[in-house]
C-alpha cells in the first residue's frame, strides 16, 4: 500500500517476505499456495505481469528461512487497480511474514494462505493525530476474475469523482490484480465483499500519534475466521495508552474487562468500537456473535522513539500447541505469550523448560500473560505447549522503528474426537449429530446478602435469623475430575438480635482451608494462618486475589466465592456440577430441594457440625421483626430500594441478566427492620451492582442518587 515516512522521495527499498519451513506433520508434502497483495512491501522477485499461474518452487529443508527482497516497483499508488500481486508456493507447509521497511518506517503482518481467504471483511484504519497522510485498503484477487463491493465509511475520491461517505463502489478485478482505496478521511467500518476469495489489507500512509510520521498496515481476517474471546496482553513498552479497535459484522452484545472494571456494549453490524488500553491491565474481550480485534500500537516517546503499528489479535479458538518464531536483525525482538494458568508453567522454549516466565493473571479469565525477550532472533526458534492451546505475538523495536505480527502456527488442526474423552470441556460433553460436543450449561449461582437473605442454586429465597455456621455447597458425590470441596458461612447478630449477616467465610479444597473474616480486607487465614492477598495454592489451581472490594476464590474447575468482607456472598459453580453438590444453596434441582419454604426460620439441616461457640438456628427469644403493615412501602420508591428497578435508571441494564425484584424485596425488608438505617441502602444497592458486573453487565453511577459514599 501506498505511503511512505516523513513525505521525501523514496529511499533504497528494503523491503521483504519472510518465508520459515515448518514440518507438515502429515506424513508427506504439501503444496500451500499463498497470496501477497501488499503496498509498499507488495510483490516478488518473479512477478508476472500477465497473471498466469506460475511462480517459483522454492526448495528448502525443515527448519529454513528464505528471504526475498522485492522491487520497489511494486509499490501500489493512489487510488487505482495495479498488476502488483506475488503468488509464492511451495512443498512443503509454509509460514510467511510480510516485512516493510524505509527510513524511519517499518511494518510486518503475518500472510494467509489461500484457503483462508475469505469473501466478506470489515477495515480498520487508525486515527492520528495530525490528520497527515492517508488511510488506506487494498483488495488482491486470485487467479479468477473478481467483483469487488466495497461500502465506504468515509469519503473518498476516486477516477474524477468525489464520493460522500456510506457510498458503494464495484470493482472488476482481472487475476492477480489489486485495487488500493485511500482517503483523508477514516475508512474503519468500511465493508469488502466479493463473489471470490480475496486478501483486503488497510492501513495508514502516515500515522503520528506519540512520534513521527509511519506507514502501518496487517491482513486482515476474513468475517468467517471471526470469534467470540479474545485477550490482548498489556504493551509492557508502552508508558501511556493505546488502542484496540473491535469491530461487529451483526449485531452483538460486547463485553470487555480491562482489569476490574468491566462494560457492556450493544453493537451494530459495521460498527467500529475504539478501547484505550493502559499499559499495565490486559483486556479481556467476549461477544456474543464473532467479532474482529485489531490492536494499534500508537508508538512510544521513549529512547527509541518506538513507532506504531497495526496487529490482528488472534481469538481464543485458533490458539496453536506449538508455533516457530524469528526475529528481524537489528531489532530488540520480543513475544507476548497468552495461555491457561493451570498449563502455563508446561511452556517450552526451543524444547526446554522455560523458568524465567513471568505468568500474570488476566483478570476475569483462567488465563496468563507473559512477555519474553527473544535469544538469537535471527534463527528460528520453537515455542511449545503440548498440553494446552496458546496465543503468541511477535512483536520487534528500534529507533523510530516497530513491528508487530501475529505468531506463526506450526500446528495443523487435528482430527475431529471420535469420543468425549478425546475433548477436554470444561462443563459436560455430549454426543450430538455423532461428533462429541462441548455444551455449555449456565452457572449455577448462589448468594447472601444484607440481614441475611439468601438465595439457592434452586431459585429459592430464605430469611435466615440464625447465628450459626452452615454449609452452603459441598461435594456429595464422588467425582474423579473434582475433588472435594465444601463452602461454609458463619452469621452473626449485629445489634439488633433479630437479624444476622454473613461474619465468617471457609473454603475447604486441595486440603487447603481459607476462611475471610469481616472487616480483615485484604487478609485471609490459609490453614489458620494470616496471609496477604494475592496468593496461589495447590500448585495453582487455587487462587485468591481481590476483586474490587471483594476476595475472590477461584479453582481450576471454575468454583468461584466471592466476598466483600462485610454482609455479600457470592458463591458460582459450572452448571455441570448441579448433580454432585448439596448444601443450603441446593443442586440446581428445585424438584429434589429439601430445603423448608421461604421465610424459614427452623432447623436447616445443613448447621456445621464443628460447632466451637453456642449458637441459635432461629431468631433469639422468637422475636423475628419483619416489616408490619404498610411499613415497608416507604422504602420502595426510587429515592430508596426502588432505584434498583427503575426505568431508565443506572441498574437497567442488569434487569434482563438479574431481576431486581428479589434484591429490592431484601432491601425493603432491611431497612424496616432497621428503621430506614441509610448504610444498609448503600449495601442492598452495592450488593444489586456487584452481582451485575459480575455477570459482565455494566452499572452506571448509582451512589450520587442516594448519597452512598464510596
């Protein structure tokens, strides 16, 4: 694509494709055909300008790179159809990466091959802030004749003719042709479609965000290899922000968490949603229909003036066992590395164990991040973890320069399972059309809040006026894949005997007991003895760390506790285990509950046995409280518990995800037991907003409509 740094003439080119032979791993060769269409970097050695299908059969043994420099001549410029389309193949499986370099200027993008290509793709293009040079698309076609539809966002001159934005153009492309669109104006959100495979690149002439002026440009994926999760580490060299581009072919719901702080968005096919990323959080992206994510380096004002670039964040579904790296000379070349926390420390680097790995946790996730400086760059190295699929970027700096490309897979995809033993799900498989399927069964969730309200696996809510220390969910059934766990909570009166909260929490897993105390924020007792958050256990399948005000427990099969060290108890467990649980939160299964009505306050029948002070199942001396008469509809209004349920209002967008009217039921019931006490307002309200984020749904200011300090 067109453009080139800092506006002079064009230097010497230095531009290459880098070609690294990996093993097919299938029992012979291959041929792979791959097609580059590119700007400044565009072309081959060999090209053939009538477009027939010839290229060079480049030999080579396992474990080769070859470099191949091309002309300058292939530079595509301005808005036109050119002839500057290279076709490499070989016989062997085959990686390719696309290097550009100039003055001050450099790029690289990982290639597809042509089976990958696909026929439908949205364009990214990055801001500036200088509003110089242009941003840009390319469309290369195949060996056929191509028609290409290209809905612009943004307007754009092209053959004499100024078109406005939203504006669709067809494009005749003859074999091996590439057509280049450029604009001032931003193009992201502009729609390629065509009747054959094609490659569609985007870019930006001369982008200056941080420091000088750089050309940037990737591949981009085709709508087809889209997915639903994506994890893009944080830049560990970048000192302020960049940014991560999404975009939406239908509508979809986007949930994105950049450390704790988690959002909601409804998008729009076409639509384009630009994320700040800081340099320490890693952002954590779900949808509920596929989404493209691009990561945009906007450059650092370091030492080494680092420059921008563009990068394809990989989803979590292509994730590769094994993959082959190089760097590029006279570079400080780097990987970023994502993979499950309870295989991370299985990663190898050229075969052997790496041990200087610094895994970080990405929050939300059952995953970690690590980045690692790259030894003898300029030969190929391995990156491998036979237990467990992982992502990794290639990522390379130097004065004024920058790279980024996606890692090169060494991998095939294997076979599909012939059994659920062959799949590693993490809640139930099934058999379904004679091919085994993972199947996804909504958590189960339990929770106690405010003067003790609690609600079970089974839907249930209870009253619970006692004090004494109960089981809320334990193992009951033997479980090869599990191993025994069990969740007690000890209540306490707190001034008025005819309510209680939730004073103590015990976690018992990996013979391994936890108990969180309230008021001890940020300190937890493992095996009776005080210790500060965070803290793996077991090996790493247990973790604790705090979330916002909250401890959260985790284990490696997805128990979940969270609590705030005050009166709100989360408790989470895969859908998948409904039938190997019992305890006062249930089984999932209200037609087997023998849990006594709503309201109880008798005998519960999952009272601890350990029992190490006197304690009282019911309410003291049978006086209960409860809210007389009409007294609690003072409290339903939306200056008080009514605000959960109000409409617009700052929790609205939790109501379809958790209904508010159990909460607000709760909240009315505490405050008129305790005469309106406004700080239990602030807790019903804190509790409603603490289940929605941790349901991935986003809550807007609440605490400046009722006073509620942080």
């Amino acid at each position: 694509m067109g453009g080139f740094a800092g506006g002079n003439p064009p230097p010497p080119e230095k531009n290459w494709v880098t070609v690294t032979f990996t093993p097919s791993g299938r029992g012979g060769p291959l041929t792979r055909t791959l097609l580059l269409g590119r700007g400044d970097n565009a072309g081959g050695g060999d090209h053939d300008d009538h477009g027939d299908d010839h290229g060079d059969d480049l030999g080579g043994d396992h474990g080769d790179t070859f470099t191949l420099r091309l002309p300058p001549t292939l530079e595509l410029v301005g808005s036109r159809l050119s002839k500057k389309v290279v076709l490499i193949r070989a016989t062997q499986d085959i990686s390719v990466v696309a290097f550009n370099s100039k003055s001050y200027t450099s790029g690289a993008t990982t290639l597809l091959p042509l089976e990958m290509l696909g026929h439908h793709y949205y364009v990214v293009t990055p801001e500036d802030n200088k509003k110089e040079g242009l941003k840009e698309l390319a469309v290369a076609a195949g060996d056929t004749v191509t028609t290409a539809t290209i809905k612009a966002k943004g307007k754009f001159y092209y053959r004499g003719k100024t078109y406005s934005s939203g504006s669709t153009i067809k494009v005749t492309l003859e074999p091996y042709d590439t057509f280049q669109l450029q604009s001032s104006s931003d193009l992201s959100g502009s729609e390629v479609k065509a009747d054959r495979p094609v490659a569609v690149f985007s870019g930006h002439t001369c982008v200056k965000v941080r420091v000088g002026c750089d050309h940037v440009v990737e591949q981009l994926l085709p709508v087809a290899s889209w997915g639903r999760t994506y994890l893009v580490p944080p830049n560990p060299w970048q000192r302020v922000t960049d940014v991560v581009y999404v975009v939406a072919a239908e509508k979809t719901t986007v949930t994105y968490q950049k450390g704790e702080v988690v959002a909601t968005k409804s998008m729009k096919a076409g639509e384009v949603r630009k994320i700040e990323v800081g340099p320490i959080s890693p952002l954590y992206v779900t949808s509920s229909a596929p989404i493209q994510v691009v990561f945009f380096f906007t450059g650092a004002a370091d030492s080494l003036k680092r420059d921008p670039f563009l990068l394809n964040i990989p989803p979590v579904s292509t994730y590769c066992t094994s993959y082959r790296v190089v760097g590029l000379p006279g570079y400080f070349n780097h990987l970023l590395l994502v993979a499950r926390q309870e295989e991370a420390t299985s990663t190898t680097f050229n075969q052997n164990p790496e041990k200087t790995f610094s895994w970080q946790d990405i929050p939300g996730t059952d995953f970690s991040w690590a980045s690692v400086n790259m030894r003898n760059p300029e030969e190929i190295q391995r990156v491998d973890n036979q237990r467990s699929p992982f992502g990794l970027l290639n990522l390379g700096f130097n004065s004024y320069l920058g790279y980024g490309f996606t890692g090169l897979c060494a991998t095939t995809s294997p076979p599909p399972p012939l059994s659920c033993e062959d799949l590693s799900c993490q809640e139930k498989c099934q058999v379904v059309d004679g091919q085994p399927t993972c199947i996804h069964e909504a958590p189960l969730t339990c929770w106690a809040t405010g003067d003790s309200h609690y609600r079970t696996f089974d839907g249930k809510t209870l009253h619970l006026m006692g004090t004494c220390t109960y089981t809320l969910t334990k193992t009951c059934h033997q479980d090869p894949t599990i191993p025994f766990f069990s969740v007690e909570a000890k209540n306490e009166a707190r001034g008025h005997l005819g309510v209680s909260h939730v004073d103590t929490v015990t976690v018992h897993v990996y013979d391994v007991t936890v108990e969180a105390t309230r008021a001890e924020n940020g300190i937890v007792r493992v095996n009776n003895r005080r210790s500060h958050l965070p803290i793996s256990l077991a090996r790493g399948k247990l973790r604790l760390r705090q979330k916002g005000r909250s401890l959260l427990i985790q284990t490696h099969f997805h128990l979940k506790v969270l609590y705030d060290w005050d009166h709100h108890l989360l408790v989470k467990l895969p859908g998948a285990l409904s039938a190997k649980v019992c305890g006062l939160c249930g089984n999932g299964d209200p037609r087997d509950d023998h849990l006594a009505q709503a309201n109880l306050t008798g005998d519960l029948g999952w009272e601890a046995t350990n029992r190490s002070q006197p304690c009282w199942d019911n309410c003291s001396g049978g006086d209960c409280g409860g809210c007389p008469g009409d007294e609690g509809k003072k409290y339903e209004g939306e200056e008080s518990c009514g605000l959960m349920a109000q409409r617009p209002g700052p929790f609205e967008g939790c109501h379809h995800t958790l209904d508010p009217q159990v909460y607000l039921k709760n909240c009315v019931y505490d405050l008129c037991v305790n005469d309106g006490l406004h700080v239990l307002l602030c807790r019903a309200l804190e509790a409603y907003a603490d289940d929605c984020r941790e349901e991935g749904t986003a809550v807007s200011d609440w605490r400046t409509l009722v006073n509620c300090r942080e």
